[in-house]
C-alpha cells in the first residue's frame, strides 16, 4: 500500500504537515522547528525507501502513479522517477532537514510561516521532479516560486524585496513563453493523434501515444511557431533563467545574498537543478534536432559562465558573493557536460548537479555560521581566524577543495566526466573551460587564504566561538556524501546510467527523423552510432 | 389571432424572482426602520441590513438554484418560440448562475460595509437586484430591444450605487461619470441597433443574421457601433477612461459587484451577440477584437503598475482583465467561447475576493484603500493578508488558482486557433502584472506597520462569509476544476458555449 504511493507520499508530505501547521493553534517557536525538522526527516527516511527500492537496471520510469485530472484535457497526476529525477529528489529530501536544523536560531520572526513555506517548497521541489505530465511539471514549477519569494522577501536582507521581486519576474518571464511552447506541443500532438494527452510517456506497459511520440517539426516544415527551434528556444528560456546561463543570471547574486542561509542553500542546492534537470528531461528529448543545432550557442554561454563567473567571483568581496558566483561558473560545466550529448558528459553532468548542490550548499551554510556570529560577510573582516575556529576552518577547507574539484572529492568526479565527454564533442570549447577550473581553485583558495590564514588583525575575531554542536552535526551530514560522492561514485553512477542512455537514445532517433518509441532492442553499441549521428548533425 | 399566444411564462420566474425581491426589500425597508423593536429585538441599523440582505439572499439563491437546474437538464425554452426575445438555453442559464454569484457575494459584502461607511439604507439592496435582473435580461436576450432593456435596467441601478456615498465627493464624482459615460455608450449601442433595424429590417438575432450582408457598409457601421456600446461596458481600451475613476469612488463593495457581474453580462451577451446575430461579418470582426484586445492587455497592465491606490490598481487589472477576455472574442471558436465563460466564473470568484478584502479593512467610515495602508498586515492580520495573497497570485494567474487555469484554457484555444502572437503578448502582458500584483504581498509582509497603515476595521460575519466563499471558489476552479463528481465546472464552462454554435 504504502509502497504504490510512496512517491506521492514523499511529495506531499511536507505540504500536508505545513497545512496542518498552519490551521493549529498557537504555541511555542520550538514547536514549530521541531515539527518542521520532524517532517523533513520523515521525508528523507521515506526517500531512502525510494532509493533501495529503485532498481537500476532497468529503463523507463520507476514509482509510477496516475490519476486522472482533468481527463478530458489530458491532464493527469501523473509521477514517477528514473535515475536523474531520483538523484534530485534525494538531494532535496537531503538538504532540507540540513537546512532547517542549520537555520535553527537564525529565523527569529514569524517562525511559524517560515517553516510553513519552507515545507511547501519542499513539496514543490520534489514535485516538480517527479511530475511526468507537462501539465503537472508546470504547475509544481510555478508554485515553487511563492515560496522562495517570501522566504526572501520576508526573512532575508537589506535590499531582500528587489531580490524578491526580481527573482519572481526573471522566472516567470520564462516559464510563460514556456507556456506557450507548451500549449504548441500539445495541440501538435493533438494534430498528429487525435487526442488530447500531456504526459511525458506512455503509461509503462500501454501503447497509448504521448507527448514524447509527438513529431514535432524542423524549420521549415510548419509556421514557425510550430517548429523545433522556436519551441527549444521558449523552454531553454525558461530552464536557461533557472539555471542560470549567462546573460540571464543576474536575478541569481541578488537572490542569493539577500536570501537568508537556508534560502540560499535551497536556492544553490536545489532550485538551480530545476533548470538544468528541465533540459534534460523535457527540451533535449522534445526538441532534440533544434538542441543540436542549438549546440554551439549552448557551448558558447556555457563557457562564457564558466569563465566570466570565476573572474567575477574573484573580486567579489563578500563571501555570499564568490560563493553566488562561482555557482553561475558550475552551472556552466553542468550545461557544457550535458549539451556535451555523451554518456560520460551527460553523466557527469546530472552528477554535478548533485555535486555543486552539496558543495554550494555547504558552503553558503558555513558563510551564513560565520555570518551569525560576526554579523558581516566582508572579507577583509575577517584574517587568520583558523586560529579561534580550527573545525570551521577544517571544514570550510574541505568543501572548498570538494568544490574545487579536487580528486577524492565529490567534484572532481562530476568535473572530470563533464570535460571527457565535453572533449569528445568539441575540444574548442572544453580547453578554455579547463582554465576554469583553474580559475575556480585561484578565487576560492585565495577567499580561504585570506579568511583563515596569517595574523589575527581584527581583534573582534580573536574572541570567535568555534562551531557549537548542532553545527558539527549539519556540517558531518553535509560531508558524507561529499567524501561519498568522491570515493566511491559507483552507487550514484549506477543509477544513472539507464536513463541517461534513454536521453541519449531518444535524441539519437530524434535526430533520425523516426519516432522515439521506436523498440528498446537497439540498445547494443548505441553509444559509437549516436555519437556518430550527432557529430555529423553538429557541424 | 383567435387563438391564445403560447407564451413560457415558466421562463420569466428565476428573473421574477428576483424583481420579487427586490420588491419585498423596499417594502420591508419601509415596515422595518418605523419600529423601535421587532420581536422584543431592538432594531438596529445592522439588524435591518442583515434582514434586507437575508431577503436579497433569498430570491438571488432561488433564482440561482433554478437557473443551475435548467443548465444541468438541458434544453433550451423560448418565452415566446413565435417571436424568439427571452431565451433561457444551456448558455443563458450558466450566464445567469455567474451573474447571480457575483449579486449574492457582494450583497453579503455590503452588510457591514455599509454601516461601517454610515450609508444603510434600504435602497441598496433593492437598486443591486434590480441591476442583477438587468444583467439577467441581457445575458437571455435574443433580440435588441430586449438586450437593450436589459443594458438599461442593468445600468441605471448601478448608477445610483456609484453614488450612494452621499457626502463623498469621490463617489459623487465616480456616479455622475459613471452616468454620463454610460449614457454615451448606451446612446452609441443605440445607434448601433437602429442602424442594424434599418438595413436587416429585424431586431431579433436570427433575423439579423439572415438579412444582414457581409458588404452593406450601413450594417457594418452599426455593427461597430454596437460594439463599441460594449467596450465601454466592458470596459476595453480605449473606451476604458472612466474605470479607474469611478472605481475608486464607488463604494467598495459596489465597485466589487460591478466589477464582476456588469463584466460578465456585457461579455455574456456580446458572446450571443456576435456568434448568433453577426456570423456573417465574423472574418471582418477577428482583427478588430484582436487589436481591442491587444491594446487593453497592454494598457491596461502597464498603467496598473503606476497606481498607488488599491481600487484604482484593481480597475486597471480589470481593463487588462478585459483584455484577456476579448482574446476570446478574437479566437471566436466554441472551445474560447467555452474558456470566456470559465474566465468569467473565476474572475468573479478572485475579483469580489479581492475587493471583499479591502472593504473588510475598512474602518469607521474611512476607506483603506492606498497601498501603503496595507503595510503590515501580514504581522498584525495574517489570515487577511493570507486571503488578499491568495487573490491577488489568482488574479496574477499562479498555478493552482482558479486565474491559471482560466488563463490556460484561454491561451489553449487561442494558439488552437493559430493566435499565438496575441497569445505571446498577453503572456507579457501579464508577467507585467505580476509585478503590481506582488506589490500587495511586499507590503503586506515586508514591510512594518506605520503610521501610514490603517487603521483597520474588524471583520464581520458577512464578509468571513465571502472571503470564505471566494477563497474556496479560487482554489477549487484552481485545483479540482473537472476532478469531483458532479462539479464539472470546467465542462459545464465549455458545454454552456455550445447553444451559440448549434444555431450557426
């Protein structure tokens, strides 16, 4: 019983306990945190039954459910993971107690609406990943927004409400001409099938026709509106504010450094994934001639982020800012790695989705630690303060190095699969990322060196506190996966490897012209044919 | 000649039941105010609002319970079938169920309101459901005289209501203009109607539409003419100047109940006007509707974003609100006649919410109506800020409001259509919105009360009523629109559109 909806159940479960909350009378601020902390454990705990319970080897979605919505328009509850989306909701399910145990004494007003928007952005995250019907996925995309605008508006900095505002406009902008694109795309199915239907795929086992079977045409073929690059262009717009690819990125340092601690770290960890993980599942296997053809303009942004966000990131001289930044520059390997269309940089990618989630993460945790104690974020503050705080500095270390890339550390594993794969498709564009790797170890070593490093000059560090318990504890959670990750990255790879395949072999027949649902028998030695295809259409 | 007209007097009663009412409240207005104590009650003016809104109550429920049955048993009756004037089909049934929701919402808003703005009388509740059997007759109309009846009696009443704060200068101001611009319409329509009798020889619909040629430039001038009667009732641009205006000055609650229901029957009845009497020039018709309903999307958000005083605000989303709706009227097809009608339900459901908020807040005969008043309110009354969130990430069309999916099925059948550049713009249009919409929020709870905010009045049974009554409505047209047994609102929407097409 419990094992058919488990996933709704993993969803709706931070959203149910946050209704409740709402509707309860009054009572102690600790009551509220530590429901809040209790239902997000919960949902972790039933999120590691997905993660045993999922089985690696086999394609297609897993955890499936379907209910009918609005029948009559195709509209349907309709959930599932594969490896990509497990990864995710793992992540999500991960960091959320993380960060409300890590905000603990940080929210001081109005505790109970905090955690109320905090569990429904929980729900919103993990639906938006689970959702297989477009309908669905848009509908969880959008309400993740009012949420994190309030968490924003209401708990965070000085110039919190631009912040806000500013964010809730760049992401709508998107998300409505994708809207659009996506009402397109449901009437070409309706053109080509007779029926109204915006699931992703097929209910497994049936030979019901969805919106992955559409033929959805190349310039040329229809009014334009209608073609492949128009409709790639309307949902990389959406995804490409989310992630955020440059030009598009400057509601992300805003965001960031107004929003409170854990705001930010849901906003690295989590809400940039919904970006790179709606191009993966929705624009490269809808539009999948127009994503290659798109290829090179990809590349070039990516690249552009990768650099121009270590450079930004080192003059910056708050310590939220490099971090902002250097996520604009990660963002942009994880877009290099997947429009890379191999297994190793697809892979990868996905990978570093989770890696820079669990890095960034940890980093904006251990600059909102600092910040609660000295009240600043300004590095030149600070200097030598290795010295009163030896475990903070210890730690800071290490997930800089993880963030880095460093090898035994979780990002190096993801960077290392991104430039493979990214080599094979175009060395042009992988060499001058490699320097961002360079450029990402001089910004962040340098922060570090002059943070902790040298003398105590500021005589209002000498007396800094060393992290207290509950801190150690957020902190050794956070590192697991990180040393996890870099060690042994087999459990993680694993998972991922039938569905990154299908996302290959989906735009691999896309990109021939046939129709996706093609049979799964072609499995054997797809990877030499679809690399081979893609060349050819690259150029 | 000899023989008796076989006239459905049967299709007259939900309208009659109305005007009964409207009758009684007068009546009982009279009786009540004279005594000093009723029943071994004292009379107080609350008391005798709240007996005159249970009688309106009354009759709107009974005509409203009646007008659902005929929707949902089908079939369309004629009051007259040899000279078709009233017609109660599948279409005006659900027209008159909107119209009527929006009658009784605001009637239990203005309760407390109006003893709060110290302007209870009587003759309010009369004047709103003489204006909703207006809206009634409009929306049943098959022939101009009748839909020119309708308009009138519609009109006139809310006339009054615009000015029946007396010893304000702003309503004074809201009602004369009101009047006089309305006024200007009617004689437009008017015109319009005389210049169709003229060249057709007919007034009813269908009579129209057999003897109207496409190229007879007469007909087509009062064809225009006929429609810009209604884009100054619906207020679209650029026939919109009066909105802002007399919105703002209108008591709060008659600004909700215009707001909503004078929308609804002009688009209801322009609906029947242009599919069932002017078919034929429908080709030349689409430009027009499609330039009306670019200009009032993007006036009417941009000049939104400039407002500080909340009703002002709400009047220019309901311009951009109508021009939305006229996108609609530019797809012409019956799946977006379908989504106007659903448009409409949710707009009463998220609009009267709205306005229902701010006239709750108002205190002691002062309305709360600048922005800045709401500063705070999150802290101080979390649960009407939480309410006006909720209308206003409605109106701004966030998904899981009633405004998302109206807007979705909206956009669906105008890119079915192949409208997709007006689709385009009216999805920028409305990422505009978002802006002001969020405006209320960001005050509400980012920013301190001050000395600038409130102060704020206390919320009374009647208005808890409608807040409820229009949360619940937004969030189920926003979650469960088609899902329960029964409640297939959406359907219905769609189904409700269907009569206007058979007739073709």
């Amino acid at each position: 019983m419990i094992d058919a909806h488990l996933l709704s159940l993993v969803t709706f479960l931070p959203l149910a306990v946050a209704l409740v909350l709402l509707l309860a009378g009054r009572a102690p601020e600790l009551v509220w945190k530590g429901v809040a902390l209790g239902a997000s454990l919960l949902t972790f705990g039933l999120s590691i039954g997905l993660w045993l319970g999922f089985d690696p080897t086999r394609t297609g979605y897993q955890f499936v459910e379907r209910a009918p919505w609005l029948p009559g328009w195709g509209i349907h509850y309709f959930v599932g993971i594969d490896g990509m989306s497990l990864l995710l909701v793992m992540l999500t399910t991960f960091l959320m107690p993380i960060v409300l145990l890590a905000s603990w004494n940080d929210v001081k007003r109005s505790v109970r609406s905090y955690v109320f928007f905090m569990l429904s952005l929980e729900t919103a995250m993990i639906g938006t990943f689970v959702a297989l019907n477009l309908f669905q996925f848009y509908v969880f995309w959008e309400l993740m927004l009012v949420p994190m605008y309030f968490i924003i508006g209401v708990w965070g900095g000085a110039r919190r409400v631009y912040a806000a505002v500013k964010f809730f406009l760049f992401t709508m902008l998107g998300s409505l001409l994708m809207l659009v694109a996506l009402i397109v795309v449901y009437y070409l199915h309706f053109e080509q099938f007779g029926t109204l239907n915006l699931d992703l795929v097929a209910l497994p086992g049936t030979a019901a026709r969805a919106i992955l079977d559409t033929h959805v045409p190349i310039a040329g073929q229809a009014v334009w509106w209608q073609t492949q690059p128009w409709l790639f262009a309307a949902f990389a717009l959406a995804f490409g504010v989310k992630v955020p690819m440059v030009p598009l990125h400057t509601w992300l340092p805003d965001a960031h450094v107004e929003a409170p601690t854990s705001g930010s770290v849901i906003l690295a960890g989590v809400l940039l994934k919904m970006g790179t993980y709606g191009f993966v599942r929705f624009a490269l296997p809808l539009f999948p001639v127009a994503a290659v053809q798109f290829t090179p303009v990809i590349f070039t942004l990516a690249v552009i982020g990768i650099l121009y966000g270590a450079l930004v990131s080192m003059v910056q001289k708050d310590m939220k800012r490099v971090v902002a930044y250097s996520s604009v520059a990660h963002l942009g390997f994880v877009m290099l790695g997947m429009f890379a269309l191999n297994v190793e940089g697809l892979e990868g990618s996905v990978l570093q989705m989770v890696n820079h989630g669990l890095s960034t993460g940890a980093l904006f945790l251990l600059v909102g630690m600092l910040y609660e104690r000295r009240h600043t974020r300004d590095i030149a503050e600070f200097g030598g303060i290795a010295k009163p705080m030896p475990v903070y500095a210890a730690l800071f270390v290490l997930v800089t190095m993880s963030s880095i890339g460093l090898p035994m550390l979780n990002g190096f594993v993801g960077e290392f699969l991104i430039l493979l794969g990214a080599f094979a498709r175009s060395p042009a564009f992988a060499v001058p990322a490699t320097f961002g790797v360079v450029l990402a170890a001089a910004y962040l070593l340098w922060m570090v060196r002059r943070i902790f490093f040298g003398p105590v000059e500021n005589p209002e560090n000498r007396s800094l506190i060393d992290l207290g318990l509950r801190e150690k504890a957020v902190m050794v959670a956070i590192v697991v996966p990180i040393l996890w990750i870099g060690i042994y990255p087999d459990p993680f790879l694993r998972r991922l490897d039938a569905s990154v395949l299908e996302v290959l072999r989906r735009v691999e027949v896309g990109m021939a012209g046939g129709s996706a649902n093609a049979p799964h028998a072609d499995r054997v030695g797809l990877e030499a044919p679809a690399r081979a295809a893609l060349a050819e259409a690259g150029r | 000649m000899s023989q008796a007209p076989a006239l459905n007097l049967g299709t007259l009663l939900p309208i009659g039941s109305v005007w009964l009412g409207a009758l009684l409240v007068l009546l009982g207005e009279v009786l009540l105010s004279r005594r000093r104590s009723f029943l071994g009650r004292p009379v107080t003016p609350v008391w005798i609002g709240t007996v005159l809104a249970a009688i309106s109550t009354f009759f709107l429920v009974l005509a409203l319970a009646m007008s659902l049955q005929a929707f949902l048993s089908g079939g369309a009756v004629d009051f007259d079938p040899a000279h078709p004037m009233i017609e109660l089909d599948r279409f005006s049934n659900f027209a008159v169920v909107v119209v009527v929701l929006g009658s009784l919402l605001s009637c239990w808003l203005s309760v407390s309101y109006l003893v709060e703005l110290r302007i209870n009388h009587g003759e309010y509740y009369s004047l709103l459901l003489l204006a909703t059997s207006g809206m009634m007759l409009t929306v049943m109309a098959v022939d101009l005289v009748v839909l020119f009846l309708g308009i009138e009696l519609m009109s006139i009443p809310i006339y009054v209501l615009a000015g029946f704060q007396r010893r304000d200068l702003r309503s004074n101001e809201a009602a004369l203009k009101y009047f006089l611009v309305g006024s200007f319409a009617t004689a437009i329509l008017l015109y319009g109607m005389a210049l169709l009798y003229g060249v057709t020889g007919a007034t009813d619909f269908a009579g129209i539409h057999t003897h109207l040629e496409p190229t007879n430039l007469v007909g087509l001038a009062g064809v225009g003419l006929l429609i810009v009667g209604f884009a100054f009732k619906v207020s679209s641009v650029p026939f919109h100047q009066w909105t802002p205006d007399v919105y703002e000055g209108a008591p709060t609650a008659v600004t909700a109940y215009m707001s909503v229901t004078v929308k609804a029957a002009a688009f209801l009845a322009l609906l029947r006007v242009v599919m069932v009497a002017l078919p034929s020039v429908a080709l030349r018709l689409e430009p027009l509707f499609w330039a009306l309903a670019a200009l009032t999307m993007v006036v009417g958000n941009v000049m939104a974003v400039i407002q500080d005083n909340v009703k002002r605000m709400l009047a220019y989303s309901s311009v951009a609100h109508a021009g939305y709706i006229l996108i609609g009227l530019a797809t012409a097809t019956a799946e977006s006649y379908g989504a106007v009608v659903f448009y409409l339900l949710a707009y009463v459901f998220m609009n009267v919410g709205a306005f229902a908020v701010v006239s709750a807040l108002a205190d002691a005969g002062r309305e709360c109506d600048r922005i800045q008043d709401f500063a705070g309110l999150g802290q101080e009354r979390p649960g009407m800020a939480a309410l006006m969130t909720l209308f206003m990430l409605s109106l701004a069309g966030i998904p899981s409001t009633a405004g998302f999916f109206a807007k979705f099925v909206l956009f669906a059948a105008a890119v079915n259509a192949g409208l997709t550049g007006l689709t385009i713009l009216a999805v920028l249009a409305s990422l505009v919105s978002v802006y002001y919409y969020l405006r209320l929020p960001v005050m509400m709870y980012m920013r301190e009360r001050s000395a600038e905010s409130g102060p704020w009045g206390v919320l009374s049974t009647g208005e808890l009523v409608v807040l409820i009554a229009c949360a619940a409505g937004v969030l189920f047209l926003g979650i469960f629109p088609n899902v329960v047994e029964g409640l297939h609102v959406l359907d219905w929407a769609r189904d409700s559109a269907a009569p206007l097409f058979a007739a073709r």
